[in-house]
C-alpha cells in the first residue's frame, strides 16, 4: 500500500512538473499577484499616511504641529495643512491625503464659551487604516480639549481672569493625559501590503492546485490509464492517497515559494515560521476537503475546474483574499468566519503583528473544524472517483 | 497441463440489458485464445471481469490456480492486461512510462531496469525510450502500449483490440510479436472484430454475440459447422429481395439476405453455382455486376450462426 502509494506520487508530481500551466498556478501567478496588490493597495513601503488638518485656528495648528507632528507620529504621518472642511474633502477625494481632521476656526471661542466641541474625520474607502489613525488622533485631541475646557471652567469658578483663559487653556491642552502609553511599552512590528496580500494570495491559489488532485483522477478514468491502475495489484485507496499526496506537497512548496519570495522581494513580514506553516499544513488539509466534494460533484475535468474557480473566488471574496472584508456591511462582514480563508488570513495576520504559534490556536481549530467536515462529506464518496 | 485461466458462468447486467451472460472458457499455457464479436457483444465488459476492472455479477475466474475474487491483489501478478485505448501517460517518456507501471506490479532496481529495455526493444523504441509519447505516432503508443503490459513477464496476456486505429505495417509488427510470446509459452486472450487477426493468431476461438458465448473451438472445428459452404457475394443495381428469393430456391444455397448494394449467400461448391446464379439473376430482373466467391471462413461461421456480419 505505501510503496504503490508512493510510486503514484511520485508519477504525478513527475507530471505536474512538466505542466506549465500548472506551475503557473502554484508558482508564478500568487506571486505577481501578490506583488501587483501590495505595490498597487498598500504601497511600496509601510504605512505612510497623509493626514489633513483643516482649520486655521490654533487648535488646528496645534493639532497638525504638536500632535500629528509629535515624535511619536512625525516619523509615520504626513501633515498637509488646507483652509477648510471643504478642502479637506477634496484632498481626500483627489487623494492627496488619506483622512483629514477638520478643526472648526471657532474652537477657541466655544472652549471659551463652554460649548460642545467637535472634531470631523474625513476618510477615504480605500485606506481605511489612515481613516482609523486619524479617528484615534481626533477622539485624542478632543478628549484633551475637554480637559482643557473643563480647566477653564474650573479657573474661571476660581476668579481667574478673562485674560489668563487662553494660557490657561493652553496649558491644560498641552498637557499630556491622565493615562498614556510611554514611548517603548509597545514594540510596533511595521506591517505592509505584501504581509497581508502575499498569505491573501496563497490562501487563493491553493485551491487551484488542489484542485489538480481530482482533474487528474478524472482524466486518468477517461484516458484509462487508471483502469490500467486497476488491473495491477493496487489497492485502490493507494490511488487516492498517492493523488492526494502528490497535489498536498505541491500546495506546501506553492506557498513556501511564495513565503520565502514576498518576504524576498516585497519585504513581507509573515512572522513565526512555525505558525506559518501550521497554517499551511491545515490550510491544505482543509482545501482537499473542498476539492474533494468538488470531485464528488463533477464528472469531467472541465467540471472540475469551474466548480473549483467558483469556489475559490467566493471563498476569497468572502474570506478576505482580496482586500479587508471588516469594512463591509453586515451580514458581509462575518461570514469570513466560515471560510477557511478568512480563518488561515485572520491568523497570518496576527503572526505579522508579533503573535506566537500558541497565540493562533483559535485560526488552526476552526481551519481544522472546516478540514474535518468537508472531508469527513467528501471521503466515502471518494472512492467512487477512484473506483471501477 | 493445467489452465492458466478458468472462467465459468461470467455474467453482468447493465441495467435492463444483460451485457454478459454466461460466458466461460479456458486457456492453456502457450495456447492463443480469441475471443471474437461485432462491436458491443460483450468483448470488452467480460475481459474487464476477467482482469478484475469489473465487478462481476455471477460467475468465477481462476488465474494460474488462483481466483480473482479480491482476496488476493497478488493474482494479478499473473495477467497482462493491454487495453483498448491506449493508457500511457503523453507528459512521461517511454522509459518512465514502463517504469511507472513496472513498479505497480512490484519491479524495482536492476529487475526494473532490465524488464524496460525488454519492453522497449519489443516495441522497436529502444533508441526512442526517452522521448515523450506524446511525440510518437499511433503506431508507436500501440507497442508501447503493449510492451506495458508484459513487463512483469505474465502467464497470461489479455489483449483488447490491440489493432484499433492502426496501419497495416504497424499491425503486423504486433501480431508476429503476440505470436512470439504465445511460443514463448504465454497464455494469451486476444479479443477483436477482425476475423483475419483471430484467424492469423489464435488457437482456438470463441464467437460471442449479445452477451454469449456461441460457439467454440479451432477454425476448423467451427468452419465445419456451417459444412463446406461458401460465402458468395451477389452485386446488383437492381430488385435485391427479388434475387435474394430466386437466389433461395436453388438447390445448395442455404441462406441468402439482402445486404447493401446486393445478395449475400451461403452456398455449397459455391463456385460451380456460378451460372444457376446468373440465371436466377436475370429472371429476377436483377441483372449482376460483380459476384466474388469466398471459401469459408469465421466470417461466414458468425453469419451462419447469427445471421448477421461481423461487421455490421
């Protein structure tokens, strides 16, 4: 059983290495894919973000100069200062800045005043990180603007002068709050594009490899070679493992060639080697599971091959393969959870931001939950594909 | 000496058509045996019962005194199975083609070796074996395809229409290597259509038409079942079923049906009929174009015995 087994792996990797279109798939297309959406989505770098500040008051200046343009974030973000709301979206809209912080000219006044503050963010779809950013910085800002406004008040409830409100705003807003995290209690692991769109794109073309497993039973039953199989003295579950074996280790180096290349090529951080191909290995296991019902569905190759590309493409759309899903509206945006793809992303991402193996436990039970159904349906139905 | 293949009441049902009813024969060490019928007798579906591809649905098989009931894989060992089709891999060379299959029946190392330039020299590719098959002619796969199928040197080699979609060059190449192997003490079942192969090659022959077995037996023994006579073909541009009726009045003419373009009879001394015919023919206002008189052969055994053509 194991050597016959062994003999129809090694036959069908011989064959698949002589494939080119096959090889296009595994090697050469997740990788220009992936290089083409983390240049053309993310950037050649990390994340660089350019933020507009509009308003011409001093709590606008300060905003863009102190905060913005603090050590903690001058090293990441671009300030780009425009007169008003409207400019601020028209920067966002012809993309020159990513998010924009409009700050009304007569903050001063209402800070005075006692009067509500508020603070726009204008976001751009297509970066919705710089859109976080700049949502975080605001809420920042006005929470301090509320220390400093609630400082006036108690100053003036003291008899401080008119005169002394706009210093002793000033100091308030300047000081820093109550509660703040010190520069170096985090370790900020730089992630780009490549870290997500190279696993994104892994995820995706598995299912085209391993889809080869059951293209190939099938036309070996039409062209008879397996039939020829047959009649030799091997059991029949030696076929199936030997098919199964050879596509599985064809999956591996497909998506350790694209590992080691984006990491390469495009400085894609992936993060704990052992992680990652845990992933793997679970990733491919659950992927035979769906390239397997597909095999119990079709009965041509040609039907495997559109019931694969069907598959994988709502897999990935819904899993994240090709683009963040969290920004969708519900019910989109949770039915990541039951793709593979989206658990197998969920994880390497986690891994790209610093997580241990141990701390993705939660991504490999669900991949292996989905592995375990779609084989557990696939398996006994297999054997027809194999059978005589 | 014992039979290197035992098959008793082999019987499989497709639905509501019975493909294969009955059937069963044996085959001595060095004998040939054919196993001859038009297309969809039940040729290819009682050989894949034979060589286990097919489940069975009544009926036993013996190989070199061992049944093929799925106890024991190694029974295999013992047949030689070339199909139909051609079943070689077109991305691998001839080498690793006869490799592959070589292995599957448990060849390895210097064994493995020795037994591929075997193959390839009986297919006349030794200076091609490593090139791909996709690059050979018919021709060539046909004896690739054969040689795949005697690597592991069986005591029986079962051939399913290994001529199909050959030339002529090509196919005697294959016979006289057949033939070779059943002198070399290899029991062989040779299934075709073509009566001239069967005739050429085998031993003993049996005529299967719709599922059964019909007869059996040498050429001889089966040509004297339909007498001495011969097979006459009549061609007339005119009333075929009224020369077809005259025809049958004549005393030595056992049978005579309406074929495309004229008559088709079987006659005793078929040659001396000759101008009894012509008459017959003229007073049935079907006048004659050509009249060709064959002695008898499986072809007129099958007519006699179905009434119809090998290959209608």
């Amino acid at each position: 059983m194991l050597r016959a087994t062994l003999v129809i792996a090694a036959r069908n990797l011989r064959a698949r290495s002589r494939d080119r279109s096959a090889l296009l798939v595994a090697f050469v297309a997740p990788l220009v894919l992936a290089g083409i959406l983390s240049t053309a989505l993310g950037g050649s770098g990390g994340f660089e973000p350019t933020v507009a500040v509009a308003g011409d008051s001093e709590q606008a200046g300060q905003l863009a100069e102190e905060v913005l343009g603090g050590p903690d974030l001058s090293a990441v973000v671009t300030v780009l200062r425009v007169a008003d709301a409207r400019a601020a979206r028209t920067a966002v809209a012809e993309e020159e800045a990513n998010a924009a912080i409009v700050v009304p000219d007569d903050l001063g006044e209402r800070l005075r005043a006692g009067d509500a503050v508020r603070l726009d963010v204008v976001r751009a779809a297509d970066s919705p990180l710089a859109g976080d950013l700049a949502e975080g910085v605001a809420s920042s800002f006005a929470a301090r603007l509320s220390v400093a406004q609630s400082s006036v008040a108690l100053a003036l409830e003291e008899g401080a002068s008119v005169a002394q409100l706009p210093q002793i705003a000033g100091a308030a807003l300047g000081q820093p709050p109550a509660m703040e995290l010190a520069a170096g209690d985090v370790e900020v692991v730089q992630a780009n594009a490549a870290s997500y769109f190279g696993p994104a794109m892994g995820v995706f073309f598995v299912f085209f490899v391993v889809a080869l497993g059951p293209a190939t039973l099938l036309r070996e039953r039409r062209e008879g070679t397996l039939a020829r199989i047959h009649a030799a003295p091997v059991p029949t579950l030696a076929v199936l493992a030997g098919t199964a074996l050879a596509v599985g280790a064809m999956a591996m180096a497909s998506l350790v060639t694209l590992w080691a290349a984006t990491t390469l090529l495009f400085d894609a951080n992936w993060g704990h080697p052992l992680g990652v191909v845990a992933i793997f290995v679970v990733l491919v296991l659950a992927v035979s599971g769906v390239a397997g019902l597909i095999a119990t569905a079709a009965r041509t190759d040609e039907q495997v091959d559109g019931l694969t590309s069907i598959a994988a493409f709502v897999l990935a759309l819904l899993g994240g393969s090709f683009g963040d899903v969290g920004g969708l509206p519900p019910p989109w945006d949770g039915l990541a959870q039951f793709t593979p793809n989206g658990w197998a992303l969920r994880g390497f991402v986690d891994l790209s931001a610093g997580a241990a193996p141990g701390d993705i436990l939660l991504p490999l039970v669900a991949i292996l939950a989905f592995a375990a159904l779609t084989l557990g349906i696939a398996a006994p139905r297999a054997s027809r594909l194999v059978g005589r | 000496m014992s039979a290197v293949l035992t098959c008793t009441g082999l019987a499989k049902r497709y639905g509501e058509r019975q493909a294969v009813d009955g059937v069963g024969f044996e085959i001595a060490p060095g004998e040939a045996y054919g196993l001859l019928g038009p297309n969809g007798a039940g040729k290819t579906t009682t050989i894949s019962m034979l060589c286990g591809l097919l489940d069975r649905d009544a009926g036993d098989v013996v190989v070199a005194g061992r049944p093929l009931d799925g106890s024991d894989p190694g029974v295999k060992r013992a047949i030689g199975y070339v199909p139909q089709d051609i079943a070689l891999y077109p991305e691998l060379t001839g080498q690793e083609n006869l490799a592959f299959f070589g292995r599957l029946y448990g060849l390895s190392g210097g064994k493995l070796r020795q037994r591929v330039a075997a193959g390839l020299e009986l297919a006349g590719l030794t200076d091609r074996g490593a090139d791909r098959v996709d690059g050979f002619s018919g021709g060539m796969k046909r004896r690739l395809n054969i040689a795949a199928g005697l690597l592991h040197e069986p005591r029986l080699l079962v051939l399913d229409e290994p001529t199909v979609g050959v030339d002529p060059q090509s196919r005697n190449a294959i016979l006289d290597s057949v033939a070779a192997l059943r002198e070399g003490g290899t029991a062989v079942l040779y299934t075709s259509h073509y009566m001239e192969e069967v005739e050429r090659l085998c031993d003993r022959v049996g005529i299967i038409d719709e599922g059964r077995l019909i007869a059996e037996g040498t050429r001889r023994e089966l040509v004297d079942q339909v007498g001495q006579a011969d097979r006459v073909e009549l061609t007339t541009d005119g009333d075929a079923e009224a020369l077809a009726a005259a025809c049958r009045s004549l005393e030595g003419v056992s049978d005579a049906q309406v074929v495309s373009g004229g008559v088709r009879l079987v006659a005793l001394r078929g040659r001396s009929l000759l101008p009894a015919l012509v008459s017959a023919a003229d007073r049935a206002g079907a006048p004659l174009s050509s009249i060709d008189v064959a002695e008898p052969d499986l072809e007129s055994v099958f007519l006699h015995l179905t009434g119809k053509a090998l290959r209608d």
